[in-house]
C-alpha cells in the first residue's frame, strides 16, 4: 500500500472568547480550503481538563489544581504545505501557554476503488 498525504485534519481546543480570531487568522493563511469554498470549519463546545505543574503558567487556573474549562474544537483541512505556517501562526495567537493541536493526516477518497 502506497499513500500519498496531500492534506492533513488540524483540531485545537481554544478557550471561549478565541475562535473567531484564531479561525480567522488560519484561514487566511490558507486553512480550511475545500475545493470551491474558503473558511471552512467544523466547531464544537467541549470541557478540556488538566493540572498546570509548578513550572506552568496558565492562561486559566491555578498550579496543582484540576482544571475543568468550557472549550471549542476548532477542526480545519489543510494541504500539507501549508501544515508549518499555520501551526506557527496558530501557537503565536493562542491564549494557552500549549495548545492542544492534533495534526491528522488524511488520504484522499480518490485512493479507494469503486465496489460495485
């Protein structure tokens, strides 16, 4: 099996308040490009957990506590050439000190044969 990637998924939980910029600023980077149509993105609310050590400093909650925060997933597609620059955009402009960013790779539906 041979698979060429061309595209990948990209999902970023951010903190209410965020999405519009971030959005906006990967997409006019080149993110959530499908055929005909620019801007395109899927999001959903969600609760993010997790304990910032002694060495963190977060944006929301205290040290050695847990934290439970009222999130958005942020889900875009991009072409693979682009995955480096929007990443880097992304982690300038977002709240968190680190971002919770899934990078995955997608095969392109022409790859599969028909069955009939």
């Amino acid at each position: 099996m041979n698979i060429s990637i061309s595209k990948v998924k990209i999902i970023v939980m951010i903190p209410f308040g965020h999405l519009e910029k971030i959005r906006n600023e990967i997409c006019k980077l080149g993110a959530g490009v499908i055929g005909n149509y620019t801007y395109c993105s899927t999001s959903s609310e969600c609760i993010g957990t997790f304990i910032p050590n002694d060495h963190a400093n977060p944006y929301i909650g205290n040290n050695n506590k847990l934290e439970k925060v009222k999130e958005e997933k942020l889900e875009v597609v991009c072409d693979i050439n682009k995955v480096k620059k929007i990443i880097s955009r992304l982690k300038e402009i977002h709240p968190y000190e680190e971002p919770s960013i899934d990078i995955i790779p997608l095969i392109d539906e022409n790859y599969f044969e028909e069955e009939f």
